[in-house]
C-alpha cells in the first residue's frame, strides 16, 4: 500500500500491470489484503489517467462491496481509495451509480461514534456534492444530518473536514433554509461550549430533514 505512495514506485506498478491484480484482490484477498490493496489503488488514483485505468478494471464495484460488508478497517481504506477516485469529475456519477452515497453515510456516523478519522468519508462527500444533482442525493442519504454531528462535536480531530463539506452541501439554490443553517453552524462551532455545538446541531438537523 504505502509503496504506492511514491512516485517513481508509483509509475514502476503502473507499467508492470499492477492494477488487475489489486482490484482482484479487492474482490477475492483476506480482509488484510483488501485493506492494503485499497490503500495502494488510493496512492494510484492520484494521478488521473490512472484512476481510468482503474475504472476500465471494474474497481468500483468492490469497493462499494467493501464499504457496505467489510470490517471497519476495510470500510476506511475503500472509502480512502474512492477520496481518491472522486477528485475526477467524471468518475462521480458513476461512483453514486454504483451505490457508495448509503454506506458512507452509516459510516461517517460510525466513525463519528467510535472516534476514529472520518477525513476521506468527509472528502469524498465533498467532492460528490460539487455536482448538483448528487448534492441532493447525498442529502437525501442523510449526508447533512452526519457531517452536522461531526462538525459540532467537542474535540472531533477531523471537525474541519466535516464543516468543508457542509459548506459544499449547504448553499444550495432553491434551498436557502438549509444553506442559512449552514451558515448558523458556522458562527455556532466558534463557540466552545458543549450546549452551544448541540444546539446548534439540533437546528441544522431539523432544517435538513430526517
């Protein structure tokens, strides 16, 4: 995974075939390798003609797999690998087609829970909702209600990744309450206090719907 990482490596994987065997991996390796595999095709789908490299390969539909199924180790490295993959405008649709908005919805908020970095889940968010349509998707999974949560939270280390992507989701046109709440959230995570960052989820939440 992390030789991927490296440029020079990164173009020696590219050459020697490298990608088929990893997205096999994804759909067939022990849950480690799947974790590593996802890793590497994340490093890889930095470059762009890569990623359609990867997309010729049918990569996406073990990733959502994993996402949906695997142990949380595998969830984040699948959600890492589509971070990546989403950077490319035109790999987003199919990103949602293949059904990845639900399960990286449930795991922010499974993350949110357990503590653990939600910055890809966030990033990946954000980058779908750079398209309109599939702005309105992910609020319809529920994306605004559990980046709200994130963004509000005392002491949540990726708080700011959270707040980035309610930024992209919130000032919608035709959707000026949400995008004033957005705005209210703002103004309320400067302020420390716990009551103040629940308060100010609870009215984002009731803006945003169930």
């Amino acid at each position: 995974g992390w030789l991927a990482s490296d440029a020079p490596t990164h173009l020696l994987l590219v050459g020697e075939d490298a990608l088929p065997p990893l997205v096999a991996l994804l759909r067939s390796g022990t849950g480690q390798a799947k974790v590593y595999a996802a890793a590497a095709i994340g490093w890889l789908a930095k470059d762009a003609p890569t990623r359609t490299l990867f997309m010729g390969e049918g990569v996406l539909p073990p990733l959502v797999a994993m996402l949906r199924a695997g142990n949380l180790s595998e969830k984040m490295g699948s959600a890492f690998a589509l971070a990546m993959l989403a950077e490319d405008e035109s790999l987003r649709s199919p990103i949602v087609d293949a059904g990845a908005l639900p399960p990286l919805v449930a795991l922010l908020g499974q993350v949110y829970a357990d503590g653990t970095g939600g910055n890809n889940i966030c990033s990946t968010l954000q980058h779908l909702a750079a398209d309109a349509q599939l702005r309105e998707l992910a609020k319809e999974h529920g994306a605004v209600g559990a980046l709200a949560a994130a963004a509000t939270a005392p002491g949540c280390t990726w708080a700011g990744k959270a707040r980035a992507a309610l930024r992209v989701l919130g000032p919608t046109q035709g959707d000026s309450d949400l995008a004033l709440g957005t705005m209210h959230l703002e103004l309320c995570v400067l302020r420390t206090e716990r009551d103040a960052s629940a308060e100010c989820f609870e009215s984002l939440a009731s803006l945003a719907g169930p």
